[in-house]
C-alpha cells in the first residue's frame, strides 16, 4: 500500500500538460474515479494453440475470428470482443524454425465491428518473410464466411516473437483493438539449447491500452485520427494482473499491441531488466537497462531475476512514459509481480555473455550499402505521410505504386525521419529485419542492439537502419504502427527485385472450407 501511495504522488509530479483529464465528451465512459483499482486480478498466459494435425512437413491450424463476451474489467458487465478462436489476445502459436505452419483463419465476424466499421479481416504474421500472398496485404481481405490459408516457411536466422494480428486496409485499428492479436513463437535449436529461462519461465507480456464504458464496451476514440490512449492497461487481456513468481530468473516477451500509446518500462523496485532478444532474435549479448522505450509492435526479450527477492515481495512494473502519450494516473503502472515460492525448478535460470554472435543483420556493415534512401514520415493536409504518399495513392495506381524497387539481396541503408516534435511514429518495414545503425547520428539504444523491424522514430529523431532485401521477391508494405496514422494512411509499399508472387494470388474464398 505504501508503494501505492509513493506512486500516486509520483503520478501527480508529471507536468500538467502531460496529465490528460477523461473526456467527457464519451458517454458512459468510466470516470477515473470508477476505474477498477490495480492489482486484482491473477495474471493469465494466452492458451498455446494446437494444431488440427501434423503432417510429415507441416504443422496444420485452424482458427475462427469470432465476436464474444468477455468478463475483462472487475465490477462491470462483460465486454464484446473480437478473437482468434473467440480468445484475446488470441491463442500463441509455437514454431519451430525448420518447420512450415499453414493456418486456416475463417472469419465469423458479423458484418460490422460495435464502432460500425467493415469487419473484412487480414491476418499478418509481424516479423515472418512470408510470401506476398500470405503477408496479411491490407487490400487483399477476407470478408465475414470466408476463410483463408496462410503459409509461414518459418525459415528465419533466429528464434524470435513473432506477432500475428489484423491488417485490413483502413481499419486495422479497430479489428486489432478489438482484440485481434496474439503471439507466435519461433523457437530454433540453437536457442533452446541456451541455458536461458525455457517453458513455463518463457512468458509472453501483451501490453495494450483501452477505453471502456460503465457497460463494459470498449470505445473507439481516436481524436480525429490522430491517436486512441485508453486509461485501462491490460496485460494479456486483464487490467494490471498481479503474477505470482518463483525465486529464480524469468523471460518475458514483452509486446506493446497498443494502438498508440509507447511506454517506458521500469521495475519499482529499481533493479535492472536484462534484455535479450530483441524483435526479431536473440541480442547478440545481452544488455542491462534501468528502462527501455516501447513502441508499438516492438518486443523485447526481457529477463529478470526474482532470487534477489524475499517471499511475499512485491515488485510493481512500472510506465514512466514517453513524450506525446496521454497519461492518466492509472497508465502509470502495469502488472504486479508477487514473490511466491522458491525456484521448484533451478534448471537454465542464466543468461549466458553471448547469446546470438552469427546473426546475419547484426553482421551487415555499412560498406555492403548499394545505395541510401530517405523516407520522411510526416503530417501533410491532414493526412499522415510518407514522403508525401500514402496507401490511398496504392490504390489509386491499381496497386502498382511503390516507393522502393531495392534488387533482390541488395543491402541498403534506409534513413528514417521525423521532423515533428509532436508526435512520434513506430516504423515497421516487412519482409526484412534491420540493424538499426544510429539515431541522430549517435549509436542505437543499448536495448537495440539486435535485429529488429520495428524502430521508435521519437520528435525530431532520425534514424539509419541498415538492412539486405531477402528472401523473397514482390511487394510488401511498410507502415507507422500507429494504427490509427496506418489506417489514415501512413502506409506504402516497396517491391523487392522484379516478378515476385502477386499480393492477391491467394484470395479469400467462401465458407464452407474443404476439409484440411
Ligand atoms: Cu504489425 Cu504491417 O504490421
Ligand atoms: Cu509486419
Ligand atoms: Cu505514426
């Protein structure tokens, strides 16, 4: 209680600017005085989804995007949501790199999600070179009772957390709001013979904000298409869980699936996190760090060491924040760790001093650069940007736009900016994962230093990412992870090499499905 105490007055030392007041303006939104209080309710991990069947190559799943009541805030009536398999965030999927997973993703959403907008879905696995075709193309949609397969090669350098979650055009933030997103984990011989914490110590962290009425429906408010900053936090779809721990090290995949709102990550208890794996792989060593910033879409691979603690200890993670979020005294906390037991289990509980030293993009340098080019995220007439473009300007050329046509297995150094210092954008390029080389001309956090394809472009940051165009050829997007900047329409697309497989060459098809 006393930490409580000493937290509320640390809320109330933010800059007054910075301390957003609920708007009213929402009807039956919950004042912040109804809020339920933090640290109720137990800690959950999403189910592990299971395959309908293995073949000799293939693992085979079937999952349904479906509406479903949900009790997620204590005190108030159940929530409609939108799940993979009815669960948010939905099931995870574990992989092993080596081995192809196709999913069957049926929509048995109705016809229009509680905001009114077109429930037409598209699934994309964030962070796997996919094929075009199975590379959730926002234009290319499954309406309600149709269904689609999509392929994953699973064939990456490293094992990593992937993340799955909606992409249809122009109203990605609403589905994936409305709960469609989840983790997928590809896991590699090399990392499960680390000694790092594995199974039930390997836990995934969905972080996400949202906004609720007193009838326990979500509201959609982006302040005209600028950005969604829910006052609830939610960790794997519960308001600031409290997770009992045992003494010993455990390794979270922290996944910010926020519309809008960054985070900066602390331990109330001001030890250190361990950092580890960064989105697309293992650090090639690991880095200790007081706080690291969160974007959206961005994981880290995170360990931290409960031994150090006494039984019945608590240790709350914290949300110092970023520049440009609005905060309300309850976003700045997010779970509760409670000290429950000793280690039942002592096995793999350390983190080795090198973790990942043949990573190939770690291993890019900047002489094997063919060319650089710039790309300016910026507001222009209303609209968000990319050098002046946006999806829209996509669709208008028949799809055949792109601002980049880098050769296939070019190396080239991408220089991502942001001139505004009121807003900052997540910049997620597909198909590839990137060395992120400096910002502002100094060298990346420590906390980046891994390969990644997502990077925090803040006010007034540039940013030079190095990265080589493999190993497919075609079109693919790249898009602020602002979902609400991607939807209005801060998205384009670049081609890689010349004759690659049509986006569309694998559209949805009608209910009922053939049997798999
Ligand atoms: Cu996580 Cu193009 O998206
Ligand atoms: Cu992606
Ligand atoms: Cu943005």
């Amino acid at each position: 209680m006393l930490k409580l105490g000493l937290l509320g007055s640390a809320a109330l030392m933010l800059p007054v600017e910075r301390q957003a007041r609920t708007d009213l303006s929402i009807k039956n939104r919950i004042p912040e005085s109804q809020l339920p209080r933090p640290f109720q309710v137990p800690f959950a991990v999403p189910p592990v989804a299971r395959p309908v069947k293995r073949t000799a190559t293939t693992d085979v799943y079937q999952m349904s995007m479906r509406a479903v009541q949900a009790q997620i805030l204590p005190g108030f009536p159940k929530t409609t949501v939108f799940g993979y398999d009815g669960l948010v965030p939905g099931p995870t999927i574990l992989a092993l790199a080596g081995r192809p997973v196709l999913i069957r993703h049926i929509n048995r959403l109705p016809a229009l999600s509680p905001f009114n907008t077109p429930t037409t879905t598209s699934v994309h696995l964030h962070g796997s070179p996919s094929l075009p075709q199975y590379d959730g193309y926002a234009s290319d949609v499954t309406a309600p009772g149709q269904y689609k397969d999509y392929r994953y090669p699973n064939v990456l350098n490293s094992a990593c957390t992937f993340w799955y979650h909606d992409h249809a055009v122009h109203h990605t933030a609403e589905n994936a709001y409305m709960g469609l997103a989840a983790q997928y984990h590809l896991h590699s011989d090399a990392e499960l013979a680390l000694p790092i914490p594995h199974g039930r110590y390997d836990v995934p962290l969905t972080i996400k904000d949202a906004i609720f009425t007193t009838n326990g429906s979500l509201v959609f408010d982006d302040n005209d298409h600028s950005s969604l900053f829910g006052d609830v936090i939610l960790v794997n779809g519960r308001p600031w869980p409290v997770m009992k721990v045992e003494r010993r090290k455990y390794r979270f995949r922290v996944l910010n699936a926020s519309l809008s709102r960054s985070y900066r990550l602390a331990l109330d208890s001001g030890e250190p996190f361990t950092i580890i794996g960064t989105d697309d792989g293992l650090m090639p060593a690991p880095q200790r760090v007081q706080t690291f910033r969160l974007a959206m879409a961005e994981r880290y691979e995170v360990v931290i060491d409960f031994a150090r603690h006494k039984i019945e200890d608590r240790i709350i993670l914290r949300n110092l924040s970023n520049p440009n979020n609005e905060d309300y005294p309850s976003t700045g906390r997010v779970m509760m760790f409670e000290v429950a037991s000793n280690a039942t289990d002592t096995k793999n509980n350390t983190v080795p001093a090198v973790l990942n030293p043949d990573n190939a993009t770690m291993n890019l340098n900047e002489t094997q650069a063919v060319r650089t080019r710039r790309m300016a995220f910026e507001r222009d007439g209303g609209q968000w940007t990319i050098n002046g473009s946006t999806w829209d300007d996509v669709i208008k050329s028949g799809f055949e736009f792109v601002i980049a046509n880098p050769g296939l297995g070019d190396v080239e150094i991408w220089e991502v900016s942001n001139d505004s210092g009121g807003w900052f954008h997540p910049v997620h390029i597909h198909l590839i994962d990137f060395r992120v080389l400096d910002r502002n001309g100094k060298p990346p956090f420590p906390y980046e230093i891994g390969p990644k394809d997502t990077v925090y472009v803040g006010e007034d940051e540039k940013v030079r990412l190095i990265m080589k165009f493999r190993p497919n050829r075609g079109r693919y997007m790249m898009h602020c992870h602002n979902l609400v900047h991607e939807d209005h329409d801060m998205m384009t697309q670049f081609e890689v090499g010349q004759g690659g497989n049509d986006p569309f060459s694998a559209p949805a098809r009608d209910l009922p499905a053939p049997s798999l």
